[in-house]
C-alpha cells in the first residue's frame, strides 16, 4: 500500500503545496485508488495535480467523519467529476464509504454548521454512496472500520456541538468518527482522520476486526489538543507497549502532545507530499 499526504495542516520547506488545517490522503492498494477524508476546501485536488495524481480515477472516496476539514471539500471533488463528464474527459465512478451519520447536520454555537455541506441524498446524485456501522473491506488488505467502541475512560471526550439526527437536536460525541486499516506483513497500519473516537481506542477495534495484535504503524490526527495529564500520559503509554516501528500524528495534534508522543522514540515529521510505502 501506497499512501500520499493531499492536505495536512502542515507544509515542507521547499515543498510549494498548499496547506490548510485539514486533512486528505490518497492511498493505492494494488489496482484501488482510495481518497481518504477531502479537506476543508479545494486544496487536495490542487495539491493531487501537482503531485500527478489523477482523482478521476477512484475507487472510493472514504469519509473518517463528517466535520467541515474532512468533508467541505467533496462540493470541489463533485465539480470535478461534474466538468469531467460534461468534457468526456476519461474517468471513473466511485463509490462513498462512511458512517450513517456523516452527512447528518452538525451545528456548534460560534459557527453554525460545521458538517458536511452536502448531504447523503446530493451526493447520491454524483456517487453511489455505501454508510455502515460495520467493517466493509475495500480491498484485500484495506478495511474501513464502522463504528468505534468506546472502551476506554481516559479517551471520553466532551460533545462538540449538537448533531441532527431524525430531526432531533442531540449531544454530537463524533460517533461516526471511525478509520481505515491496512493489514501489512508485519502488522496493522492504522490510518485515523480525527481520532475522536479515541486513538487507542481506535487500535483496539483494528486489531479486533483484523484479527491481528502487532501493530506498525499509526498515521493521522490523534485530537489531542490541549488534553489532560492523564489522558496525554495513558496515551502515550499505551503507545509504548504496541512497539510501534512508526508514529505520524498530524492535523489536530499539538505541538506539546507530539512532544510528548516523541518519548515513543518513533515519532516521524508529517507534511504535505509525503510519500509512504507499507509491504
């Protein structure tokens, strides 16, 4: 599996892409083209062109959540598929993976609606579109994970605004927050967008669905923005005892919990155009 930075908050020196506090990857397994998470705006589609990638061409598009820096740009990636049949310029149909609520209407206080500006039915008009709680395999080796179960306390996290589900107001706890995994030789490559469902938590369920307890990798947001002691320290040491070869906390995770994570003695910088490969 392949996997390339489209979008993160974060940018190499000499490396003229743009950023924005958001994230997108793409990712290829054998013949699948996989776009995960789309970013706050058309900077992933920018940034694929410059790097070669044609985004005509997916498989799947597979949404980690619904907030606005993962889902905001879909409206620019419907364009593209919209001009590209109106040109007949060559392209592919695919499908959109994510859970049943990643299109529900999320609304914070200060700034209104902060989920998907399109919702399941408009975005059927372009892209079939798969929602499940449930693992679904995307390819061989790739799994979209479902719903995360929530098993430990230290990751509880307050709700972030309300989300509108069957026209009713509730707490939003992110609960269509979930990940991708990829089963390498050696282990699990976990690959997270937010991580609101906990990143340990996260690990947990890929290591239950993939039937596998090494883990090698983690890359993605971890959400760990000012979090508590405990919860920074119980992460961390969570961490430890995985043996981890590699650690890419990127997007929402702050400056002091990388360091912190650094302790892990694998933390590795993460950056618009980064390339990795996992066998």
């Amino acid at each position: 599996m392949n996997l390339r930075v489209l979008v993160d908050n974060n940018t190499y020196i000499d490396r003229y892409f743009t950023g924005e506090p958001a994230l997108s990857f793409f990712i290829e397994d054998r013949e699948k083209r996989i776009l995960f998470d789309t970013g706050y705006s058309h900077a992933f589609i920018r940034n694929a062109e410059k790097m070669g990638i044609n985004l005509r061409k997916l498989h799947y598009i597979a949404l980690s959540h619904g907030h606005i820096d993962h889902t905001w740009g879909l409206t620019d990636l419907v364009r593209l598929f919209v001009e590209a049949k109106g040109e007949k310029i060559d392209h592919a149909i695919p499908t959109v993976i994510g859970h049943p609520f990643v299109f529900n209407s999320k609304l914070f206080p200060s700034e209104g609606e902060i989920g998907s500006l399109l919702s399941e039915e408009k975005v059927n008009y372009h892209f079939p579109v798969h929602l499940s709680r449930k693992p679904f395999w995307l390819t061989e080796k790739l799994v979209f994970l479902g719903e995360i179960e929530r098993k430990f306390d230290f990751e509880e996290d307050e709700p972030i605004g309300s989300v509108i589900v069957e026209g009713q107001y509730e707490a939003d706890y992110v609960v269509d927050d979930t990940a991708l995994v990829y089963k390498a030789k050696g282990g699990l490559v976990v690959i997270v967008g937010c991580a609101h469902s906990g990143i340990c938590n996260i690990i947990e369920q890929a290591k239950m669905v993939c039937e596998e307890e090494r883990v090698i990798s983690v890359i993605g947001g971890f959400h760990l923005l000012n979090p508590s002691k405990n919860r920074i320290e119980k992460t961390v040491s969570y961490l430890e005892k995985l043996e981890l070869q590699s650690l890419y906390p990127c997007h929402c995770t702050d400056l002091q919990s990388k360091i912190a994570l650094a302790r892990t003695g694998i933390i590795k910088e993460v950056g618009i155009g980064l390339n990795i490969e996992w066998k």
